[in-house]
C-alpha cells in the first residue's frame, strides 16, 4: 500500500487540513487480493504515518469503484452524520493481476447461468458488440484512440496534468509522470494490430461482429492511485477552505450484462434528468475510456459533442488503474474546467456486471 499511502499524504499536506478531524475513508479496489485485501485504505493510511483513530472501508463497484466512494462520501456528509472524508482509490494491476480475487471455475452459480444461458463474454468481446451495434468501425475506434494519445500528450506538455500528479518513490526511482502516453500514435500505425478477442466460436454466436478491438483502442493497465478530500459546505467555513466544486447530482444504474459496457448511457439520461439539465449544459464529458468503442457509442447515442468528450485525453492513453480510476478522472475534469473557466463537468464510468455510476459537478470558484 506504499503507493496509496504517499497520495494521502501528499493530499493531507496540500490540503493542510487537520487528519484527525476526517471522519472515513472510502477506497475503491477492484481486486481485493494479495497486497490489496485487508482493508487498502486503512493499510495505507496508517502506512503514512497518519491518526490510527481514522477508520476506513472498501468499495467495490467495478471500474466505477473510487467514483462510488466519491458518492458515498459526498450522500455521507449531505445526510449530516460526517463533515469531512476522503474518497480514494488504488489499483496496482502490475502486482495483483484482474481477476485474482476469484477461487474457482464457476463464479457465476447455477442460476445466473441459468438466465443468461448461453452465457456472458469478457469485456472485450462485449467492446465488440457495442462497436456492432452502434455501427462503429476498426477505423472509427483507431482515430479516437490516436485521438486520446494525442489530446493527452497534449495537456501533459502543456502542464494541464501538474496539479493534479504527485511524484511516488518506487524501488526504481521517483516516478513524476505518466508513462503510457504515447505521442507518435496515429491510426495508420493502431490499424496494423490484431484484433485481439476473436474466436470462431463466438463468430458463429454473433455473426454481427467486425472483431476490432485490440491492444491499441482498449484501455492500458496500469498502475495508480488517487484520492479527494470531500467536506460540507460549514466545515469549509470553519476552516477557512473555500470549495473547489460542488456536486449537482449522482446517479447509478445497470443496464444489458451481454452488451455491460452500456450502462453510461442511461446513467447519463437519468442523472441529468436528476439536475433539470440538458446535455448541452454540461461543458466537459470525461466518459472512461475502457474501450474506444465505450465513449463513441455514448457520444453517438447522445448526440454529443466530440470536442468536449475527454478533452485531456483518457485511459487508452492513461491507463486505467481500475480502483483508481473514478477519483482521477473526476481530478482530471475539476482541474481542466477550471483551466478552461468552464463550470459544469459530467463523468460516467461502465463497470462490469452492465452497470455505470454518473455524476455532475459545479465549479464554485
């Protein structure tokens, strides 16, 4: 838990708030195994030398896991029973590998399978499937990819990342900056990769299916972690913070467990539903780029507009450290609409099982 340790301490020293004051801490983890099992977030705030009374707890909601945490945190303090959380993330995919959490064969259990006979597939070839059904093509997914290595390379050269990144110490030295972002990528050079989810089997069993995604227009696996420090509106009085941001509205939702990556969808319509907002209100989308296909769909079904959809880029550049990653696309969208002097930023994440968490931010400054 060294990693997540040094970004609550950096997050404490930066904040200069008191860290026996805060109430919880809420960690999003998806493999919850081996270096990551027995409570990450408590490890790793007690690994920073920080107040033992402090508790913390684990989340566990998929891909959207850190941006569940950043709900419970903020729905925490709104009902009046704490004034102050951390919402935080970690996942160190280089040591505890996907699905490493799992004993067994069967995971499913009799009557799952017995509903969704003949069966689910990965999240690859349910990347496929929204491609299909959405009318997406190899080369639609290549130019998006190129896209957020381009559109990231640029924010990293021109500082957008700095207030965002802390330097971690590692047994190899100090790492500052992301390492994934590849700025000679164009679509001709992702157009020679192999589609990397076909198999005759499920060629038979969805004939719709083109087979386009592969290594390069699919989210990278990383390592990371993040952390947001969350506090009423009068606690922020008290101690002379003024708030960054405010949050609008939340919502959750799960959709198709075939097609799974659909859910921000809905997850969108309902939430700005929630607000009494228009999608043409919002000036940043930042919708997690688990597969190029993900945010194109959502941007096709929408209508949207492509050049406010992860305008810094995303996880096919970034990677997508799967705790991790609903607190800093959150921290990549505060600081990009501030940036800018935008004020509404909307973030939607798909998550296995079909499922999207969907929030709305205000700038308050």
């Amino acid at each position: 838990m060294d990693l997540l340790s040094q970004v609550l301490a950096q997050l404490i020293s930066r904040t200069g708030i008191d860290p026996g004051m805060v109430d919880d801490v809420i960690c999003g983890c998806v493999s919850q195994a081996g270096e990551q099992a027995g409570t990450p977030g408590r490890l790793a705030w007690l690994a920073a030398g920080l107040p033992v009374h402090v508790p913390s707890t684990t989340i566990d909601r998929k891909c959207g896991s850190s941006q569940q945490a950043v709900h419970f945190a903020a729905q925490a303090i709104m009902s009046g029973t704490q004034d102050i959380v951390i919402a935080c993330g970690v996942e160190s995919m280089s040591r505890v590998p996907m699905g490493s959490s799992r004993m067994g064969k069967n995971t499913t259990g009799q009557r799952f399978d017995e509903r969704y006979a003949p069966g689910l597939v990965g999240q690859g070839v349910s990347a496929d499937l929204v491609a299909a059904k959405w009318g997406l093509t190899r080369d639609d997914l290549d130019r998006y990819a190129a896209r957020s290595h381009q559109r990231a390379h640029a924010a990293q050269s021109g500082g957008g990342f700095a207030r965002e990144i802390v330097g971690i110490d590692t047994p190899n030295g100090q790492v500052i900056a992301d390492e994934t972002i590849r700025a000679g990528t164009t679509p001709e050079k992702l157009a020679g990769l192999k589609a990397v989810f076909e198999s005759e089997e499920l060629s038979q069993r969805f004939p719709q299916i083109r087979w386009s995604t592969t290594a390069g227009n699919a989210s990278q696996m990383t390592d990371g972690a993040s952390a947001m420090l969350i506090m009423s509106e009068r606690r922020a009085a008290q101690l002379g913070l003024k708030p960054r941001a405010r949050f609008v509205a939340f919502d959750v939702v799960g959709d198709d467990p075939l097609y799974m990556l659909t859910a921000p969808i809905p997850a969108t319509e309902r939430v700005l539903a929630k607000a009494g907002m228009k999608l043409d209100d919002i000036q940043h989308y930042e919708i997690n780029e688990a597969f190029a296909s993900v945010p194109l769909a959502w941007q096709k079904q929408l209508k949207a507009d492509g050049e406010r959809l992860n305008p810094r880029g995303g996880a096919i550049a970034l990677g997508h450290p799967l705790g991790a990653s609903g607190v800093r696309l959150m921290t990549t969208m505060l600081h990009a609409l501030e940036d800018s002097g935008q004020r509404y930023g909307l973030q939607s994440m798909c998550e296995a099982g079909g499922m999207a968490n969907a929030t709305i931010i205000e700038i308050t400054r």
